[in-house]
C-alpha cells in the first residue's frame, strides 16, 4: 500500500493510536520508536515499523498534506557538505526554490549510498514535494520508492541516459585537462581522487585521464595513481607517497579537486619541487581561491551556481506539471594559469 493512501480498514489516514493497536504496544512506545529514542525492545520496535508500513502511517500530521501533495518543501541530498563545488550549487539552488515558494531541506549523505537512501527515505517520508541527488549511483529501492511516490528527481553534477540531470561531462573534462599536459610535453602524469566506489564523477574524471593516456600509449604508473580522503592535507600525503614510490615521479599532477590541488602544491614546495617548472599541477572545481595561489593554479571550471539554479528551474517547473528538457549539459571549461608548463627538457619524454 502506497504511503498516499489511507488504511482500507480504517476509511481515513491512521493515527498513533491506530499503529499501537496494530502493533500491540503503547502509543508512548510508537513515539519513541518514530523519534528515534533508544532503549525500545527490537521486536516491539519491528512491530511498530511494519505497522507504520502496512497502513501507510506518515508521523505528524503529514498524511492529508501528503494526500493532497501540497508541502512546500524539496529534499537535496548531497556527499559532502563541506565542499565548495556543492556549496555553490545549494546556495542557487536553494535561491531559486525560495523565489518560487519552497523551503529546501538539506541533508549529507557523506558518499555512503545506505546513508543517502535513509537520508533520501527520510526526507520523503517528511513529504517533500521534489528531491535533488548528485550523481548517477543510487540505491535501486530509492529509485523505486521515488517513481512509486510519483516525486520529481533531479540529478546533478553527471549526465544521464536514464533520468532527469543537469551536468557536465566529466570523462571529457577530464580528458581534456589531460590532453593539455600531452601536448605540454608531460608523459608521467599522476592523478589523485576521492572515493570512487560509488562514485560515478569521479570515476569517470579517471577514465577521462586514462583513455587520453591511451590514446598516445601512455597510462598511469601504478604508484602514480592515488584515491584518498579529501582535503588540503590529503593532497599533501597522496604527493608525498608518490614521491616516496620509489619511482621515476610524475612531471604532472591532475587532481580531483582544486583542495587537492593546493594541498600537492604545498607539498611540493616543500619537497623542493618548483611549480610548475618541476611539476606541473591541476585542479578541479575553480575554487575561490584557484586564481589567488602562487602560481594561479590551473583548473577545471565547473559552473556549480549554473547547474544549482538550473536544477532548481527544473524542479519547480516539474513539481508545477509543466514539460522540461530531461538532459541539461553544462560545459567545463579549463582554466589555463600559472601551475602549468611544459616539463623540463630533461623531463620531456622520459
């Protein structure tokens, strides 16, 4: 039974006392199993839950709301909170929802699918009116939920074949931050990236590296291809074992993120390394701060204010009933600065 519709039995959407009835405990059990509260016995708390299921129970007043799919709200679930790239996004996001009437409910899912699907579920159950997501990965029984509950989806930040986005390449962002540093001259070229698993930008920024690499039978030294948290500082441990390989060291560094970026450059400094005449760097993103670095740093410009606004316009033309384009493309631009330059002639070709 669809959370939308009330108890067969009952003729009307139930109440508390309804599920502790169905479940056999007391209405005080049903509202600390609902908030959360510790110290429930597990069977009484799956009682409850599976009441909360069968008769399509929504907690606080929800349940005519629901039924009538009139909230005012939208849910944006995104992998990290703290960075830049999603930041900008929200900020038009959320800008764009307010000019329209709704209130944005933000949560962090960070990069851990379950944790995004309960995030997802929960916002859901609150009665958003449409939800956010970054990414093309998501649980099966999101999707499910999400098309059973007849709820708008937008996805950011990557490109679909199969649902509604607003994104940009990122295999050929990457590739052609590559293909710059080919053409410099560069031939060992490093990567550093955050989580891939279940992470299809960032996989597909290390696919763009590779295929371009290929393309001129090159490819990436095992000890030249470092995933870690993300970071300033993670940057500078993931040079700093590069550089502890063992290894002719790469002439150039492409970094998943211009945090990344910044934290190699400082590491390099202070390995004695010149940027860019000794290694050549670049980032992604375009932060605040990518041009202010000494040298400016080269970057991938990703317009995350674009894609949040558009996203945004998205959503509440669907939420509305009105047609949109399903696809969206935004371009990546690289930004040519100072960290970049050809390798030294004794570096060139080796």
């Amino acid at each position: 039974m669809k959370q939308t519709e009330p108890d067969q039995g009952l003729g009307r959407y139930p109440v508390a006392r309804d599920v502790a009835e169905r479940a056999g405990v007391s209405t005080a059990t049903v509202s600390r199993v609902l908030n959360g509260t510790p110290g429930v016995r597990a069977d009484k708390r799956e009682a409850v839950l599976r009441a909360v299921r069968e008769m399509g129970f929504v907690a606080n007043g929800a349940a005519r709301a629901l039924s009538l799919r009139r909230f005012g709200t939208v849910g944006a679930v995104i992998p990290n909170i703290e960075n830049e790239e999603f930041i900008r996004a929200v900020s038009a996001f959320q800008k764009r929802l307010r000019d329209a009437g709704y209130t944005l409910l933000l949560t962090n899912a960070g990069y851990d699918l379950d944790v995004e699907l309960r995030e997802a579920v929960a916002l859901l159950e609150r009665g958003i009116d449409g939800l956010l997501l970054v990414g093309d990965i998501h649980r099966p029984d999101l999707l499910t939920r999400l098309q059973r509950q007849a709820v708008p989806l937008v996805q950011t930040f990557t490109l679909s074949k199969e649902r509604d986005c607003v994104g940009f390449d990122n295999k050929a962002a990457a590739h052609r931050a590559t293909s710059y540093l080919l053409d410099l001259g560069h031939r060992r070229i490093g990567i550093v990236t955050g989580f891939r698993k279940d992470n299809d930008r960032g996989g597909a920024r290390v696919e763009g590296v590779r295929q371009a690499l290929a393309a001129r039978s090159l490819a990436i030294h095992p000890a030249h291809d470092i995933t870690t948290s993300y970071g300033i500082g993670a940057g500078r441990d993931a040079l700093r074992q590069i550089l502890n390989a063992g290894v002719p060291s790469p002439t150039a560094m492409i970094c998943g993120t211009d945090q990344f970026a910044f934290g190699v450059m400082i590491e390099a400094h202070d390995s004695g390394l010149r940027v860019p005449d000794d290694l050549s760097v670049i980032g992604f993103n375009d932060a605040d701060y990518a041009a202010f670095l000494s040298p400016s740093l080269t970057t991938v410009r990703v317009h995350a204010a674009e894609i949040g606004r558009i996203a945004g316009e998205h959503l509440v033309a669907r939420m509305a009933g009105e047609p949109r384009v399903r696809v969206t493309e935004i371009d990546a631009e690289l930004i040519v600065r100072g960290s970049t330059a050809p390798p030294r002639p004794d570096q060139a070709g080796r």
